[in-house]
C-alpha cells in the first residue's frame, strides 16, 4: 500500500504561492451554485455557465476543462477521475484513469490538477474556465497548506504560477456544476469517468483522507456494537426513535443524534439528559438510590416511575405512547416545564 501522507509545512496563504504578488489573488476565482434551487441566482448561475462556456467556444486563447470523479460503492474498484479539454469548442484532450483509494473529493482534486497542469501546457492559452461539482475540491486543488492530497496542490502550484506570472492578463476561473442538473459538457465527463472500472489491486495510491475515513467508521461500528450492550449503554436508557421510526443511531457530528435536538438551552438540556438516561429524582430512582427519600406521586400512584410520568400521570400533560420519538419527546419536555427536574440540588451537587 502507497499512502501519499508526505507534507510541507507551509503558512503562506492560497495564491501567494500560486502567483506572487496581491493581485495573483484575484485571478483566481470561483463561482459557487446558490445551494437551493428555488433561488433566482441558481437560474442565473445556470445561466451563466451556458454563457462562459458558449463564449469559451468562440476564442481559441479560452480552455476549458471539464473534471469529474466517480466511486463506486460495491465491489472492490479504485476511484477513477476524468478529466476533458475543450479549446475553441472543439475536445483536445481527456483521460479518465484509476487514483487508487481515495474519497470523493480527493478524486476531484486530482482531475482539477490534471486538468490544470495539462492546460497551462497548451500554447495561445490566455484564460482556463474549470467546470467541476466540487468547488471546495477547486480550493484544495489551489492551496498548498497542509492538507491530504498536499502533493497535488504543490504540483498545481509549481504549474500554475509560471503561467499566470506570464502574464498579468490571464486568470483561472472555477464554475460549480451542480451533478443534479445533469448539465451536458459534465455529464460527458461524468459518463467519461463511469466508464472505467479498475480493481484496487496490491499496490494502490491510498489518500490520508480515505484513511481518516476508514478509521473514523471502524471507531463508529465499534462504538455502535458497544450501544447495544445494556452493560454498556445502561438498562435505564429511554429508547427512542427517530424521524423514520427507527431506533436513534449514534453519530459523531453535527452535536451528536440526541444532543443536536436540544437547542443548546442548558436548563432543558440538563432535564432532557436527566430524563433519557433515568438518573432523575423521581420516584423508582430514590428507591434504588435514596431509599428514605418518597418514592410516591403526587397524583396518587405508589411509584413514580419514568413510565408513569411519560404516559399516564395527570400531574403533566401531552402523554407519549410506545415507541416514542425523539420530536414528541422533546414536545412533552417543553410542554411540561418542571416534568424530571430537581427542586434542589441534591447533597454533594453544586
Ligand atoms: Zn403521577
């Protein structure tokens, strides 16, 4: 296995190294779709490609390349980028090729540099028009600060700068494609790329990034095998279900699958958690824990359990049923401000 993981530390910023000098910044531009389509300026950045690309196809000194990558998610193939080259409309260039191990991304940062170090070669080229989907692959593609894929950025860099530094006139502009509109010139591109299919094979290119990923996933499976422990995760934990009716799942990002429903209020937060994880002063919990404390509900049940408070006390409204989710949960929390908090701290708390 290859791991590409070699690094140069570097602080000097995107287009500096590109092209020295201030202005350098500015030839190199991006133009990112609007993220929802029902926007005016998703129609007029639609707009604008036909428009860069329908220009591109009247002047020989305008290249454009067109990049894709494609992954397949069965089998055991290597990520293939494709890239193509247009100069006065007319196809100059392409090559789709294996890039061994790596993830989406990465795929496309290598076919931007392909592109770009294949173009700044041709002769009379005054302006590179770059069409890709992934417009943060564009600005890895660009920036030479440590990063995975780092080799290509300094290859991209040591191509590029002669080529702008030649001339104050020439500029390097990224256009996103959005995959989903199927635009003509990136489905080609994007056909290009599927049609090649590459078994990964003993000696493969492998990205830091892939290896980040395949580490980050082997930690979830483990740490979702240990939830469906009881020792592990606790016999006291309240199940409940998401938007599709299924047990929550854990997850590391976006603060978490229980937390990012919480709204970050520390108050609630502290009675949601103290409530799912069953350590709250109710009842069924000071008689395991505090046994001379009342285990009663004011309602009149012998105990106050967490079942009883959920579904059935008249003390607290907006009842839940079997199985809950996580919406109604947090509904009956809201709805019943004082449901599973302590009146005062307990001995040895605060
Ligand atoms: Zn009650």
């Amino acid at each position: 296995m290859i791991v590409f993981s070699t690094t140069f530390h570097t602080k000097i910023p995107i287009g500096k190294v590109v092209v020295r000098g201030q202005e350098g910044m500015n030839r190199v531009q991006f133009f990112d779709a609007p993220p929802s389509k029902e926007e005016e300026a998703y129609s007029n950045h639609m707009d604008d490609l036909d428009h860069a690309l329908d220009q591109a196809a009247h002047d020989p000194s305008v290249a454009v390349c067109v990049t894709d990558a494609s992954l397949l998610l069965h089998g055991n193939f290597q990520a293939v980028l494709a890239a193509q080259i247009h100069v006065g409309g007319a196809l100059v260039y392409a090559v789709h090729c294996p890039i061994g191990r790596v993830l989406a991304p990465d795929a496309e940062q290598a076919a931007i540099w392909l592109a770009l170090c294949k173009t700044t070669t041709l002769p009379r080229c005054k302006s590179i028009l770059v069409f890709t989907d992934s417009l943060a692959s564009a600005r890895h593609a660009v920036d030479p600060s440590v990063q995975s894929g780092q080799f290509l950025s300094l290859a991209v860099a040591h191509s590029l700068r002669p080529w702008l530094e030649a001339s104050a006139d020439q500029v390097v502009r990224f256009y996103q494609v959005p995959s989903k509109e199927e635009w003509q010139c990136h489905k080609e591109a994007h056909d290009f790329a599927s049609d090649l299919k590459v078994s990964v094979g003993t000696h493969v290119l492998t990205s830091l990034n892939y290896l980040h990923a395949q580490g980050t996933k082997k930690c979830l499976d483990c740490w979702t095998t240990l939830f469906g422990v009881l020792s592990f995760r606790g016999n006291q934990f309240l199940e409940l279900t998401n938007r599709l009716d299924k047990p929550m799942k854990l997850k590391y990002t976006g603060g978490g699958a229980w937390l990012s429903h919480l709204q970050g209020l520390p108050g609630f937060t502290t009675r949601c958690c103290c409530a799912i994880l069953g350590h709250t002063p109710i009842g069924s919990f000071n008689a395991q824990f505090f046994p001379h404390q009342p285990t009663g509900c004011p309602c009149g049940a012998i105990l106050k359990t967490r079942p009883h408070i959920l579904g059935y006390c008249n003390c607290f409204t907006n009842h839940l049923k079997l199985p809950i989710s996580m919406t109604d949960f947090i509904d009956f929390m809201k709805v019943n401000p004082r449901v599973f908090a302590f009146n005062t701290a307990p001995s040895g708390i605060g």
